[in-house]
C-alpha cells in the first residue's frame, strides 16, 4: 500500500490493495507505515467494497492472515451494518458462509472461528422471524455426511459455530428490545443443542479435544440463563471430566458457570444431587494438595466456593439435608485453611472468603428462633473458622519471607486484611466469646515456659484482636485490661511483631481514655519504637491515636513525650508523611496543657525549626531549599490544625469529670502568639516565593488550619494577614489565596470590628481577579473556581459587602456567566453556586437587584445553552438550581426572557422543536417549590437537546 493513497476514493478498495496494505501491516518494520495501514484496512473493511473483496480473500490459495481479514470484513459488514443487506440476499449469505465454513473445517482455525462468529451475527440477526429454528438447522447442516471434510472436522467446526453464538450475542449490538426476542428464541433452541453435547460426552470414543469443546459450548449457553435442571445432565457429566487432567480445566469452568447462574437457585432438587458430586471430589482436592498440584486444588475450591456462595440460603432452607451441607461447609473450611504461605505455595485460600460472609448473613437473617438452631450448629464452625484465619495470616519464617518478591509480601499484605475484615465481620456473630478465646490463647502461649513459641503465632493473635479493635467498641470487654498487661511480656525481637503491637496498642486508644491507669504500661513501649525507622508508620499513627483520645490524661507525660517527639524529628528518622502527623499528634497532646506549658513547649518544639527558615529564607531560591520550606511550613500547618485549647472548656461540660480541664485560658491563644512572632519571616519568606505556588500554598495552607481550628481566636491576626494576603494576591494572583481569603470572610465578615479589614481585601481580590478576566481568563480555571466561591460564600455570609461602591457587582456577573462555560466541571460547580446565591438577593441589595434586571437575560441564555448540549450531562443538576431560582425569585422577568430566547430557531438545539421548547418552557415556569421536579424537567429536555431521549444512555442517567 502506497502511504500517499487516498482513502476516501472508493476504487482504492481493491483486492489488490487490501493484499498492499495487509503486508505492511504484518511485516513492514517501520510503525508509522503499520499505523497507516491499520487504518485504512479498518476504513476498507466498513467500505461497500468489502462485499466483493472478502470472499476473493477467503480463497483457498490466499495465506490466513489474508483470510482472516476477509472473514473478520464479513462479521463487521454483518454485524454493524446489518440494516444495508437486503432481506432477498440473508439466505444467499447464509448458505454462502455454511460452505465457507465447512470449507475451513479442516483448514486454519482462526479463520474457522472468525467465519463461525460472522454466521453467529447472522444468526442473531434473523432470529426469530427470518430464520426459526436457526441452530437446528445449524446442527443439521453439519450431521449430513458431505464432501471431502472428514466427520470429526466437521464436528469441531459445528462445536465453534455453537459456542461462539452465545458469546456473540452478549456482546451484541441488538436493541433492547430484540435482545429479549433472541434470548427466548435461543433458549428454545437449546432442546437442539443439549442431545448433541450429551452423545460427544458420554461417548465412550470422543476424543478429547472433542469432549473439551463440548465442555466450552456448555459454558458458552449456560450464561444465556439456561435453566440448570434442563442442563443438569451434561453438569453430572462435566464432573465426570474432572477426572480427565486434559478436560480438567474446561470441566471447572462449565460446572462454575452452570451454578452460578442468578436463575440456579430455583432448581434446589438440581443443587441437591449436586452437592453430594461435589464432596465425592475432598479425596481429589486432597490428593492435590499432597502432591502441590495448585491448579487441581484451586480448580476443586472454585466449585464448592461457587455452590456454597450462590446458594447457602437456598440449601440452608433444606433442613432434612443439613449434614451434607454442612460437609460442604467443612471442606470449604479445608480450602480456606489449605496448607502453604498464600501467595506463594497456594492461590486458593483467598476465594473462599466471600463464602464465609455469605453464610453468616444468610443465617442472621433467619427469624430468633430458626437463627438459634443454626448458630448451635454453625457457632462452632466459625470458632474453628478464626483458628484457621489465624493460622493462615501468619507471617512466613523470616528465611522465607526475605525471599519473597515485593509483589509477593503486597499481596500477601492484602491478603491479611482481607482476614482482619473476615475476622471483624465474623464478630458480629461470636460476639464477646471470640475476644476471651483470643485472650486466652495468647495468654497460654506467653506464659507457656516450658515450650519456646515462635513470634508468627503470638503475631497472629494479637493481629486478630487488632482487626476486631479497630473497628469495634470493645469498651465493655473484661479482657482488654488483661491484654494490655500480656502485652509488655512479648519479647519484641522483629519488625513485624513490633508494627503489629504498636497497631494493638493504637486500636485500644479509646480504651486507654477510659482506663488512664494503664497508660503507663504502654506508652514506653510507643515512645521507644518512635525511634526506630522500620517501624515509622505504626508507632507514629500509635501515638497520635493516644494524643487524641487520652489527651487530658497524657499532662505527667508530656514532658518525655514532647523531648522523645523532637529527638526523633532532629534526627529525620521518619518520612514527610509522618513527621506531619507526629505534629499532629503534639498537637492534641499541648491541647490540654496550661496556656504557660503550651508556649513553654511550643518554644523549644518550633524554636529550632524557625531558625532554620530564617536560614534558608536567606538563600537564592533552589529546588532543595524550595523542599525544606515548604516541610517546615507543612509541620507548623500540622502542629495548628490539632492545636486547639478551646475544646477543653467542651470537655470540662457534663460529659468530663472536671479534674480533666485544664484551668480556664486567659490571654491570646499560643497558636496567635506564635503566628504573630513568625509572621514576619513568612512575609520575607513569600516575598522571595511568591512565583512558586506551592510555597504560596503551604504559606496559606498554615493560617487557613490555624483559622478553621481557632475560628474567632484568630481575631487579633485578622487585620495583619488581610494586608498580607492582599499585597500577595496583587503581586501574583493564586487560588490559594482566594480560598484563604474565602475561610476569613466565612468567620469574620459578619463581625463589626473585623468587617473593615475583611471588606478591603475582599474588593481587592475582586478587582485583581476582574483585570484576570480582563485578561483572558481560560488558563486559570483554579483560579475562577476559588473566585467564584469566594462570592458565594460572602453573599451567604455578609451581603452587604455588595452595597459597596467600590464592588463592580455587574462586573462580578459578567465573569460568572462566562465562568459557566469553561470546560472544567469543578468550575462550572461552583459558578451555578454563585449564582443561586446571588438571585435570592435581588430583592434586599439594590446592585444585585439591578444587574440581574439589566443583564440576567444573558444568564439564562448560558444556561439554556448549557443544557442544550454545550456542557456535560452530569452538571445539569447545578444548572436546574439557577433555572429554579431565577424562577422564584425573578418570575415575571424569566416568564419573558424564556419566551424571548427559545424563539431563536435551533436555539439551544436543533434537535428540539417549538413545541418541545413550549413545553419545557411551561413546566419549568410552573414549578416555584418543588426543586427536585425542575431538575427531572432539565435532564429530560438535555436528552431530547442532545438526541439520547429514550437511548440506552439515557438508561443510565
């Protein structure tokens, strides 16, 4: 193929060419040549030619990759564009491909399958009407004796063309409505299909290769819904080919298939005879397992986890059979506690999980007293379940585990929490008994003297009480007092044992509140572990765990906390992440310290730090320094955002016992105090960063936590930060410093001795954003959608920064009409939520009244645009809220412009016509109250607008 051909001129599809461009397809080296010939052979297979082509290329002379494509251009022709062949030509082309495809029987299978697949579209298409009892005659066709292709051939070629034919018609493009006419015709096709699977399978000499595509066409039709009571012949014959290593595979998937079919479980005498077949299948499973055959194992597990998983209930409900099922259950159990280290010696332990869910939910959801003979037979199954769990999620030797790959240790980690979710959800049934079995076990095991046990076992127990911890009120459990005494008695000789006491020790935390007398026990043990690297994560999230629930209990500690805290942060010990959180963490913990102890510790914590920022504020700015700023700024941020003295006179109400408030606070807040002895290193900081908007956005982010946590202790910084931020957004504007600005006006804008300040540098932050839009505002969507959220929230909170002079207000909605038509969602959001702020206000601030009136009609115009097509769908929500309040509260202006702007023909699409435009119009003027109706009015008419109404699209909207 010649790349300068022209692939519009329909005579270039030529067999000739097609041959040219295949070549370079399949050999030419060069990429761009093969991307070149990709798409013009894509642009030839959809071409009329196609039809005179594909057959020449599927003579017998061609080579397959030439015949495949002719094969492939068929299926495409037939299924794409299945409304250009003429009805008079469907028996032509139908008895064209039977020839073709017996022809193929013997020759490449590919080409067979694609031939078969194209027959199989033709199939779909004709049903029912054009051709009943199509496979009948499929199955008829290729049982005559005919021509030179040999009778097992010819058998294969029928097996392909059967089970390709379901597959095609799940991945159909058949309407709706024809898909139901086809399913149900070819269920009634399946009487034709089922004796022919049934005599190649039982046949004594079917070769295997047969019998393996008998299983596979199985597969293929028992995922049309076949019902398992018409199919349960050749299911008892598919676990017959279980015995078979050659069928094995094929064998489980037919089986797998067939019960896990939603409709299986109405057949409960079908799954009865099943669930014997399957337990005569434990000596396999364990013959498998002796002999490290992980496929055959894997394959038996998948079978009785599909019969038990889809239909416990089902089988539960067969009371006189309870001691099969509950045989089931057991060698599901087997399967869960399969022996070897997952991920590594088996794959099959994890499939079972689901089971044990299941099965739990089924039997809690029986009425009292059925549930109550269940749970004596089933409580002590999942007891020994938790055994087996436990079992499982142990650790390797520390030999094997080091020669683990690092994708072997993640999923083995995830498989862990898998069991740690398993043993959380299997707590809802075993209840308090499952925490004294735990205790119990794991107090034998470390008073044991007489035999050493391994870390693994001891590891295990404690991850059990940790999963149920973390996510469970164990407050009332008599053990935990025990456990906490047990856990200083571990020898903690490695790293994984040590994360996992430290992770115990954090899902206690709530506990310890309750229980400060045991503080002592454990918090040396979080402390010494801050120091060591590898166990960063665990003991760091520990310690902010207990800073944040024992706080008022933590003041005699605070001193070694506090040092042990700096030591291992003037070290670097632990990463980014973590260091903000140990801040965090020394965050609540001064929380409930004396105002004097606060500073005190505040000083030494921050003093070395401050320093160091003067230092590098010092310096040209580079990348390293750039990094080592914005970590310092980040720990202030940290240290701000849980610093929060106001929660102790909460705390000191009914609920706490009044010896854990600190003192009453008078003076201005330590994080004030602090913020105002830095302020001016931030401000030579920024002014050599201001270009860096991650500088400016951890500068920012630090006063932004300070005044979310602080709210109006903030106070005396309000004026001085105003001027700050001010001056930076007039230098260089950043969203930042909007969003900041957005926190100080939410707070303080409705405060007399604050609204100065706060309305100064509102107009400012307007007036420099009003020259951006100016400007071209298309590169800075952060910054419009920080904009606009700014003025929302300041007409939500003080209006009356509108009745300013200095405000441009229509130059504000100017900018939000332009703003609703930005391609980025997240912008467009916050536009519309401006605007359903602002209309309500028509009434009570005159500018806004008047602007609306002057130019509201170019509001609504944006709006109608959008839903006629012009934004996506998934913000018409947002749009319907501006419709519904331009409605309330502008109605006799919106009864006007409405009229006006849907006059414009093909306005806002050429898809609506006038009395599709009257009535949308009508719908929405009627409805002032009910919000919910006009958002159903806007997505229908977005529908119609963009040619989806009544589209499988408009199914999922």
């Amino acid at each position: 193929m010649k790349p300068e051909m022209d692939p519009d001129t329909a005579a270039d599809f030529t067999v000739e060419n097609v041959e040219k461009a295949l070549h370079q397809l399949y050999y030419d080296p060069n990429i761009e040549n093969k991307n070149l010939a990709q798409k013009w052979l894509m642009q030839a297979q959809v071409s009329p030619q196609a039809w005179q082509f594909c057959w020449v290329l599927l003579r017998p002379e061609k080579v397959p990759e030439i015949q495949y494509f002719g094969a492939s251009a068929l299926h495409t022709k037939i299924s794409r564009y299945w409304s250009d062949i003429p009805a008079e030509q469907y028996d032509t082309l139908k008895s064209q491909l039977f020839s073709q495809i017996a022809r193929f029987a013997s020759g490449s299978k590919i080409v067979l399958t694609r031939l078969c697949v194209a027959l199989a579209s033709l199939a779909l298409n004709m049903m029912p009407e054009a051709w009943p009892g199509a496979v009948t005659e499929m199955v008829r066709m290729f049982q005559e004796e005919g021509g030179e292709v040999d009778g097992r051939a010819r058998c294969l070629a029928l097996l392909e063309l059967l089970t390709v034919l379901p597959e095609e018609f799940q991945t159909s493009r058949l309407p709706q409505y024809r898909k139901g006419q086809v399913r149900g015709a070819l269920g009634r096709e399946w009487t034709a299909v089922y004796p022919l699977l049934q005599q190649l399978l039982r046949q004594v000499d079917s070769p295997a290769l047969v019998k393996a595509r008998v299983l596979k066409c199985l597969s293929s039709w028992v995922l049309l819904d076949v019902p398992l009571n018409e199919s349960e012949g050749l299911v008892e014959a598919s676990f017959t080919a279980l015995a078979d290593p050659e069928l094995f595979d094929t064998a489980v998937e037919a089986i797998v298939n067939a019960i896990s079919q939603p409709d299986s479980q109405r057949y409960v005498n079908t799954l009865l005879k099943l669930v014997p077949q399957v337990l005569q299948l434990q000596e396999q499973l364990r013959d498998a397992v002796q002999n490290g055959d992980m496929e055959t194992s894997h394959g038996i597990c998948r079978i009785a986890v599909s019969l038990g998983e889809n239909h416990s209930r089902a089988l539960l409900e067969q009371v006189e059979h309870w001691q099969s099922f509950l045989a089931l259950v057991n060698m599901i159990m087997f399967c869960t506690g399969i022996p070897g280290h997952y991920p590594v010696n088996e794959t099959t332990s994890s499939l079972t999980l689901t089971f044990w869910y299941t099965l739990q939910d089924d039997i809690m959801s029986f009425e009292a007293e059925k549930q109550q003979v269940y749970l004596q037979v089933y409580r002590p199954v999942y007891f020994q379940l938790v055994d087996v769990l436990l079992h499982k999620a142990q650790f390797p030797t520390d030999e094997e585990y080091a020669s683990w790959s690092s994708d072997e240790k993640e999923q083995f980690r995830i498989y862990r929490v898998d069991i740690s979710d398993t043993l959380m959800y299997v707590y809802e049934m075993l209840g308090a008994e499952l925490l004294s079995n735990l205790y119990e076990k794991l107090g034998r095991l470390l008073t044991n003297t007489e035999q050493t046990t391994s870390w693994q076992h001891t590891e295990a127990l404690l991850y059990g009480f940790q999963s149920i911890a973390e996510t469970i009120d164990v407050n009332y459990s008599d053990v935990i007092p025990g456990l906490i005494g047990l856990i200083p008695r571990i020898n903690i000789n490695n790293v994984q044992l040590a994360d996992t006491v430290m992770f115990t020790i954090g899902a206690l935390a709530e506990w310890l509140a309750d229980h400060p007398v045991m503080l002592s026990s454990v918090l040396p043990l979080v402390l010494q572990a801050l120091g060591n690297p590898d166990l960063s994560v665990s003991s760091v999230s520990t310690l902010k765990k207990i800073c944040r629930e024992c706080k008022y209990d933590l003041p005699p500690y605070a001193t070694n906390i506090v040092a042990v805290s700096q030591e291992v942060l003037i070290k670097q010990i632990h990463k980014t992440s973590q260091c903000m959180w140990l801040m965090q963490a020394l965050g609540f913990l001064l929380s409930a310290l004396p105002v004097e102890d606060i500073l005190r510790n505040l000083h030494s914590l921050i003093t070395p730090y401050i320093q160091q920022l003067e230092k590098l504020s010092e310096e040209t700015p580079n990348p390293s320094n750039k990094l080592a700023i914005i970590h310092i700024l980040g720990l202030l941020s940290n240290l701000f955002t849980t610093l929060d003295i106001s929660k102790q006179e909460e705390e000191s109400g009914e609920n706490a016992p009044p010896i854990k408030s600190a003192p009453p606070q008078v003076g201005p807040n330590p994080v004030v105090v602090v913020l105002q002895q830095v302020f001016a290193l931030i401000q030579t900081v920024l002014s050599k960063w201001l270009n860096d908007s991650q500088v400016v956005e951890a500068v920012c982010a630090i006063f932004e936590k300070s005044v979310k946590t602080l709210l109006h202790d903030f106070a005396p910084m309000v004026s001085q930060l105003s001027e700050m931020l001010g001056q930076m957004y007039s230098t260089i504007p950043q969203a930042s410093a909007l969003d900041l600005t957005r926190q100080m006006v939410h707070i303080f804008a409705s405060q007399t001795d604050h609204f100065a300040p706060i309305k100064a540098l509102f107009e400012l932050v307007t007036s420099v954003t009003l020259t951006i839009f100016q400007q071209g505002p298309r590169d800075h969507p952060d910054i419009v959608d920080s904009f606009m959220q700014l003025q929302a929230q300041a007409l939500k909170r003080k209006p009356d920064l509108f009745l300013s002079e200095s405000l441009d207000v229509k130059a504000v909605f100017h900018c939000g009409v332009l703003s609703l038509k930005f391609p980025e969602a997240p912008t467009v959001k916050s536009t519309c939520l401006f605007f359903t702020e602002l209309i309500p206000h028509c009434a009570d601030v005159p500018p806004v009244g008047r602007v609306v009136q002057e130019d509201g009609k170019l509001l609504l115009l944006a709006v109608l645009e959008a839903i006629g097509g012009q934004s996506s769908r998934s913000l018409m929500d947002q749009f319907a809220e501006v419709l519904f309040s331009l409605n309330k509260h502008c109605f006799a202006l919106l009864t006007v412009w409405l009229k006006e702007a849907l006059r414009s023909p093909g306005f806002p699409s050429s898809r609506v016509s006038d009395e599709q435009k009257n009535t949308f119009s009508q719908q929405v003027l009627r409805e002032r109250v009910n919000k919910r109706r006009v958002k159903d009015i806007v997505k229908e008419f977005t529908l119609v607008c963009r040619g989806l109404h009544g589209t499988e699209y408009a199914a999922d909207y």
